[in-house]
C-alpha cells in the first residue's frame, strides 16, 4: 500500500503546479493525459463496502462521464457551438423557455408531471450532424426530430432549427427532482456536459433543497452557472428575488448571472417575448461574439480540469480504504487460521489426542511386553546388528503407530474444518465483505476436499521424520549404549507419545505406566538430547500443519482476487494521472 509520504509526495507535487491557463483545443500532450486519467478512473471498481462508498461510487461515475461527455469533445472540437444545458425541478418552465427561445413547440409542456422525458437538443441546422454524431454525450443514443411528447429511454432528440445562431445549441433535461430515479441521472449527467448550466426554478420551490445540491455540485465541478427564478409573483416579487440573490451568495454562486421571470399566461407553450428579453439577448450575446463565447467554454473547461485537482485525489483516497478493507480481510483469514493452528499447537501438547483408539493401542504395547522387547540386553560385543534390523516390526507397534496417524489426521482437520468456519464467521461480521461470499459460503465454508490427502502425506512424513531423528541423532548415554540396544521405529513411537502429552494430567491412565515415555527416554538419550529431539521434532510438525492451513487459506485470497479489489496500485495511478495532467495543461 502506498506510505504517507509518498501519497504527501505526489499530493503536494500536483498542488505546487501553478494554475493553468484555459486549455487549447486540439493540444496532444493534454488529450494524451486526459485519455490516461480516463483509463485509469475506469480501470477499477469499488467492491468492498464501506462508509461512503455509494458516493464514491457514483463519483467515479461522474467523472468519468464528464470526462467521455464534456471534456474530451471539448478539447477536441474548438468550432462546436456554445452548449447551454436548462435544468430545474419539476415545473419550472425549461421546455417553456426553449420554446419561446425557438419561436415553436419543439419541446412538451403540460400539467403532467414530468413532462420531459428525453432530453431535447435544439441547434441550427449546421451543427445538426454533429450533435447527431456521438462525439458529444456519447453515452446516448440519438433520434432526429421533432419528436413526440413523450419517448422512452435514454434517447437525445435532436432538433435543428434557423431560429437559432451558428453559434448556440439549447439542451432542455429532465427534472432533476423527478420521481423516476433515471430522470436525475440523466439531469446530472447533461449537467456535466454543458458549457453554461441554467438552473431554472419557481419563486414558490427555489428553498428546496435539491436545487441547492444541484448548484453546488454544479459549482464543485466546474460549471459556468446562471439562474431563472420564474413564477415570480406581483408585489412581493422584489423579496423573493432578493431572498434568492441571498441564498445564491451564501452557498458560493453569488457570481451567477441571475434572471426572473413574472407570473403571466403562457400561450402555445410560449412565454410573452418580453419576459425572455434579457436571457435571449445574454445567450445571443454570448453565441454571437467569438470572443465572449471561447472565453465562457475556456473558463468552463478551466473550471472542470480545476475540479479534478481535487476530485480525483478524493477518489484516489477512497480507493485506499479499499486496499485497507482488503487488508483487513486478508488478516481476519490469518487471524482465524492462527487460531486454528494455536488451538491444534496445545491440543499436541496436552494429550487430549491420546484418547480412545490410540490410548488403547499404547497400553497394549506398554502393558503386554512389547515395548520390553523392543529394548534387549546385547549377548556380547559381536551382536548383529542386522539381525536386529531384519528383525520384523511387532502387530503391536504397527496398530500404534496406525492409530497415532489416523488420530493426528483427525486432529488437524477438525483443526482446518474450525479455521474456516472462523473465517466465514469473522467476514459475516464484517460489513466490508458483503457480497463477497455470495454462493460460496457452502464450499468454503469446509476443508477443501484434497486436503485428507494431502494431511495423511503430512501426517506420515512426520512420523518418518521422528524415526530419522531417533536414527542420526538419538545417540545414547555411553553408560546405557554398553548394555542396551533399540528398535528404531518402536523407540520413535515412543518419542511421539510422549511429545503428544502422554502422562500429562488431562490423561487417564493405568497406574504405574503414565511417565514411561519420559522415564525411558531420559535413560536412553539423557535430558539435553532428548530436549533437542524433541524440539525438532515438535518444529517440524507444527511446521507440516502450518503449511497445511496456508493452503486453505489461500482460497479466501483467491476470492478477494477474483473480487477485483482495488490493489495499492490503483491509487498511485490514479495521483500520478492527476500530476500529469497538470503537467499537461
């Protein structure tokens, strides 16, 4: 995951750019580094959840869009027209106001509400074709007009029409306070894409607050902003206007141009011309002079890559919590098979595994002779020892060492059974996961199904390990080595034995045979060997089981990949694109 300092590092290198000049249509290098932070906004999802995240979620969204709708056709096309989005609540007279600005009904008016339910674009006929293409708002389809009132879908209607100048195109949205969710989508998605953002809204409805959050997100991401306050009221109309130049300052947009409509009679979904006289004559203004409409897309455009400085790094912050998240996940997977393996650890040492089969295999060797003959006093100096070798393993032996494996095997994977059972306990209780386990909970849930082989291997290399050990390095007191000789494998079971916790006070057992292991042992190889034997011995099998649970761990890794979780990467990416574009512009 990226250290503090480098997110400080690469955070203050994009704070110590200077601001930006206007960007130039047409310029490579900042095309380049607007498609690379593009790429680099698409190339993850935010798959955990966590406080925040929806809007992360939707802010990725956003960015990207303004980036595919706004700021790349922008950039690219220095001779499109001044792009003029209205957008308000519900009502407030945006088809209205396209109408009386077109001089016909392109756009439906009416007392149904919403009424618009596809975007309407009216532009003059010389733009027709690109307005058609999908170099603009990319993400919808086209359909050429007039159309009816009402279309389905996320269709933009374009509309051409000579009663407007070369140089403008009027875009009437949804309702962005709609009851259908997909209406604000829209809204907000045309909002990104326009040059100059018209709130419209009622002198009875501007308090609301979604038109507030409207503008403020209008203001956070860069828009050049105006405003038609409509429905005015006679008499108390001043108030009201003032009231809304108040609120306007107060929450940052004080610089918008602002108009107002009066209360009055609309006739063929037309407004009297008078009440539009100062709008028309700004938006024509502004389409006709070549100056004042490159300086209202520049500073548009400005104001956009602006927003990035601070929108990305936001994102880029969220992304982190994600890489975090997954780190958290990560560790409630060691945590739970640590657990595991401390359980198993002790349940080794404290003789609860010699219970049952096994114990009753040890007290058939112990108590019937055959740990007795396992060990002989030598006939003279010229014993063979390869008779000794040669000399068949007992039934007994055989039936104890058969029991000590099958009890270890069970051992360790009840061991494994719990430590996956933590693990989906743990991610349950963890509201990040959520959706992460869908449909798997059943399989992973359990041990996978190869690890009983894979623990009766383990199991078996141990015990092999054990008698090695007794081979190269159970070297006997001299005192004992002169009178007595072993057999290896019976030796090693009773190394394990005791390793295993036999005679501990968890462990019931016949009188006078509970500290044989111990006794014998000592007498044969003295405390110290012992001590070392025993060390190794208990290390490697704490070694065989550790390596065991790994490899059930690793599945819950591999759903954490196949999630598609963010990696530390991600965010540095994402700091370093923001850097370059600065660089760029």
């Amino acid at each position: 995951m990226t250290s503090p300092a480098d997110q400080s590092a690469v955070s203050d290198a994009v704070a110590s750019v200077p601001p930006a000049p206007p960007a130039r249509a047409g310029q490579a290098g900042l095309d380049r580094a607007l498609i690379d932070l593009r790429e680099q906004i698409d190339s993850f999802r935010f798959v955990l959840d966590e406080p925040g995240v929806e809007e992360a979620r939707a802010a990725q969204l956003e960015l990207r869009n303004q980036l595919d709708d706004y700021v790349l056709p922008r950039v690219r096309g220095s001779g499109a027209p001044l792009l003029v989005v209205l957008g308000g609540s519900t009502g407030a007279g945006k088809s209205t106001l396209v109408n009386t600005f077109v001089g016909s009904r392109v756009s439906a008016t009416g007392v149904l509400r919403p009424t618009t339910s596809s975007p309407i674009l009216v532009c003059h006929p010389d733009h027709f074709d690109y307005f058609l293409s999908t170099d603009v708002i990319p993400g919808m389809g086209r359909v050429p007009g007039p159309a009816p009132d009402a279309i389905a879908g996320d269709q933009l209607v374009i509309i051409a029409s000579d009663a407007l100048p070369q140089g403008l195109a009027l875009l009437d949205s949804p309702d962005f306070d709609s009851v259908f969710e997909d209406h604000y989508e829209f809204a907000t998605k045309l909002m990104d894409a326009a040059d100059l953002w018209l709130c419209v809204t009622t002198a009875a409805r501007y308090a609301d607050a979604q038109v507030w959050e409207m503008l403020q997100r209008a203001r956070e991401h860069g828009a050049t902003i105006g405003t038609v306050l409509s429905r005015v009221p006679d008499g108390a109309g001043s108030e009201v206007v003032d009231h809304f130049a108040e609120m306007l300052a107060a929450h940052g947009v004080g610089e918008a141009r602002r108009f107002s409509i009066p209360e009055t009679r609309i006739e063929g979904s037309r407004l009297p011309e008078k009440c539009v006289e100062g709008i028309r004559e700004w938006l024509l203004g502004m389409s006709e002079d070549r100056d004042r409409r490159s300086g209202v897309i520049d500073a548009t455009l400005t104001g956009v890559l602006d927003s990035l400085r601070t929108r990305v790094p936001q994102l880029a912050k969220q992304v982190e919590m994600q890489v975090e998240l997954r780190i958290s996940l990560s560790q409630d997977v060691e945590a739970a098979y640590a657990t595991a393996l401390a359980e198993l650890d002790e349940a080794t040492r404290n003789g609860s595994l010699l219970r049952g089969e096994v114990l009753a295999r040890w007290q058939d060797f112990a108590g019937t002779g055959d740990l007795v003959r396992a060990l002989h006093v030598r006939r003279g100096s010229h014993a063979s020892k390869g008779a000794n070798r040669r000399r068949r393993t007992p039934t007994r032996v055989r039936s104890l060492k058969g029991a000590l494996r099958s009890g270890l095997e069970s051992l360790i994977l009840a061991g494994a059974e719990h430590g996956a059972e933590s693990v989906i306990r743990r991610w349950r209780n963890n509201p990040a996961s959520k959706g992460i386990l869908d449909g798997q909970t059943a399989v992973l849930g359990h041990v996978s199904p190869e690890l009983s082989r894979r623990v009766t291997r383990a199991v078996s290399s141990w015990q092999d390990h054990v008698l090695q050990l007794i081979r190269t390095e159970g070297v006997t007191k001299r005192s004992v080595a002169k009178v007595v000789s072993f057999d290896e494998e019976a030796l090693s079971l009773v190394l394990m034995i005791g390793l295993l916790g036999y005679g501990t006070s968890d462990v019931a057992v016949e009188e006078g045979t509970s500290a044989v292991p111990q006794r014998l042992l000592k007498a044969l190889f003295g405390a110290e060997s012992l001590r070392g034997m025993g060390a190794k011995a208990r290390a490697d099998l704490r070694s065989r089981i550790g390596m065991l649970f790994d490899e059930e761990a690793i599945r819950f890794g591999q759903v954490l990949d196949a999630a598609g979780i963010p990696d530390e990467t991600t965010a540095v990416q994402l700091y370093q694109a923001t850097y370059n574009l600065e660089v760029a512009r």
